[in-house]
C-alpha cells in the first residue's frame, strides 16, 4: 500500500527519483569525493586545492518563460550558467547542488527536468551531491557549484598590453533569444536559437585560464558590459577589433531578419556563457584574441568610445 509520504509526485517520491538519477553509479568514489546525497547535508573530502564556489538563479518570468524552451533544455541550462562561473575562475568544476522551486508538474516533466540537471553536471564532469525541494507558483532553479584549482583567476589582474580573448560566439544567445519572442521559424536563425537555448561551455579551458590568464570572466551581461567589469576591477580600459570578434555564419542575416543592429547585439547582447580572459601571450590556443588592454578607463571598439551598458536586474525605467 502506497502512503501520502511515498505516493507518486510527494515530496519523498521525487526526493528518491532525484537521489536515484544523481547517485554515483561507482560507489567506490565516495571516499575521494566524500558523501553525496541522502543525508541533511552533503560531505566533502579534504582537498590540497582551493575551492571556488558560485550560486545562481534562472526564475520564471525574470530569466526565463516556459515557452522558449524543453524542461530538459532549461535545466541544463541554468546548470550551465553557475557551471561558467567556476570555468571563469579558472577552476575545475566538481560538485553541484540544485534547489527546486516547482509548480504543478507531472512526474515525467519532473524527470526531464532534472534530467537536463544531470547532464549538464556530467558534461562538466561534476557530481549533483545535494540540494533542495519545495512548491512555488513559478518554477525556479537555484544552482550551487563547487570547483577547484591551484590559483583562482579573478577580474582584477588585467595590465595595459595584455591581449583581450574570448572564447566562444559573443551576441549569438541574443540574437537566438530575439527570434523565440518573435517566433520567426526561419532556418538561418536555428543556430542562434540553439545557442541560446544549450549554451556550450569550455570545460577544458579551466586549465588554461589558470595557467595563462591575468584576469577572466564570463559572458552573461553581455560582451561589453562584462568587459566593463574586469576593467574596472583591474583600473584599466580596453580596445576591441569588432571584426575579429568570433560569430556564427548568418550572423549580419540574422541580425537583418530580427531588424536588430548587428554591431549592437554583438556588443551588448547577454545570455551566451561565453568565455573572456585577458593574457600576456600573443596566442592562445582555443581562444581568438579580439583586442588589447590599454591605460586609462574607456572602452573603445575600433577606436571609437563605448557607453558600457549591460542587462540590470534592478534597472529602472525613466
């Protein structure tokens, strides 16, 4: 006989099926990785390395509408976008925690979502050891990465003269973004759509910020906005060459269909989880240089002065 406890979509229910999709297969790792899921709290095991820990939130409404995407793409999604924090730092991820905000779901919807979860944590090589689960009015996924490394890259160590690179397409995911409100079913614009929806990070460049990085972030407020950030904290400016900056083939097409400005959605479009470091080598391997860092406290893009605007959760309109 099934109790209210253990009946099909209670609170205990889904607890078990999470714990069932997110406990190590292997259960020979757990000395090395400490106690994962099935207690009040997770258990690490000590470490020589640092550890670099980020939170963040995809809500309903405010970073996302059911409608622009799978339940599956979402939770892979917003896994993704605390995964490219730790990445940022240079830091290998390793664990991560999800906490669950769920309206009405059925239990197949349910498993999609965390099924996405589970996916993104594995494409990082990460291990979900741990979150929570509690009824809201609109979905939302709170996502906790641990990650480590012997030297955490922060945004402040950027000089004049070091090169500007990046590692991914800036402006794709807005561009992609633009054409799921607009519904425009167009097949050029597919790529972009795909871009925003599964956002693709480069894990195997953790390494490589740690190794030849002065200062790093990722791309989420948007190519410049983000820039603006680390030259700030690095008292610095920045001159980028728009067309070195890497783009997805169809990129001034698809920016004319969605009758967007196509330097603008490069320069300050959000949303793509790219990768941008600044180094004192000419070349990096798996990374395109797009400009250089300079004295003084502008940006400038082919030499003209960028207003460094950004996406502002608490922005007001006038």
């Amino acid at each position: 006989m099934t109790s209210r406890d253990d009946a099909p979509g209670s609170e205990f229910a889904r607890i078990a099926r999470l714990s069932a999709r997110f406990t190590k297969r292997d259960a020979s790792t757990d000395s090395r990785d400490g106690l994962g899921i099935g207690d009040d709290a997770a258990v690490l095991a000590p470490t020589s390395l640092r550890q670099v820990i980020s939170v963040d939130a995809a809500i309903e409404e405010v970073h996302f509408r059911r409608a622009w995407m799978s339940l599956e793409t979402l939770g892979r999604r917003a896994t993704i976008a605390a995964l490219s924090d730790v990445i940022a730092m240079g830091a290998r991820p390793r664990h991560v925690l999800s906490s669950l905000a769920l309206p009405v779901l059925t239990e197949d919807s349910f498993d999609e979502l965390i099924e996405g979860i589970a996916s993104a944590a594995e494409e990082a090589g990460a291990t979900v050891i741990g979150g929570n689960l509690a009824s809201a009015e609109v979905l939302s996924i709170h996502t906790t990465v641990i990650g480590e490394c012997p030297r955490p890259v922060q945004r402040n160590g950027a000089r004049p003269g070091d090169g500007i690179f990046v590692v991914g397409r800036p402006g794709s995911a807005g561009l992609g973004l633009a054409a799921i409100t607009h519904q425009s079913p167009v097949p050029l614009l597919a790529p972009f759509v795909d871009a925003f929806q599964r956002p693709l990070i480069p894990f195997a460049m953790s390494s490589t910020v740690h190794e030849l990085a002065s200062a790093a972030i990722d791309l989420s407020d948007g190519l410049v906005a983000d820039l603006a950030h680390l030259t700030r904290a690095s008292s610095c400016g920045a001159s980028l060459d728009f067309d070195k900056i890497p783009a997805l083939s169809g990129r001034e097409r698809a920016a004319s269909l969605l009758k967007l400005d196509e330097r603008h959605a490069v320069l300050f479009g959000g949303e793509d989880y790219a990768l941008l470091f600044t180094s004192d080598r000419d070349r990096v391997d798996g990374a395109t240089r797009i400009g250089t860092i300079t004295e003084g406290d502008v940006i400038r893009v082919d030499g003209d002065v960028i207003d460094p605007r950004g996406f502002d959760h608490f922005a007001t309109s006038s």
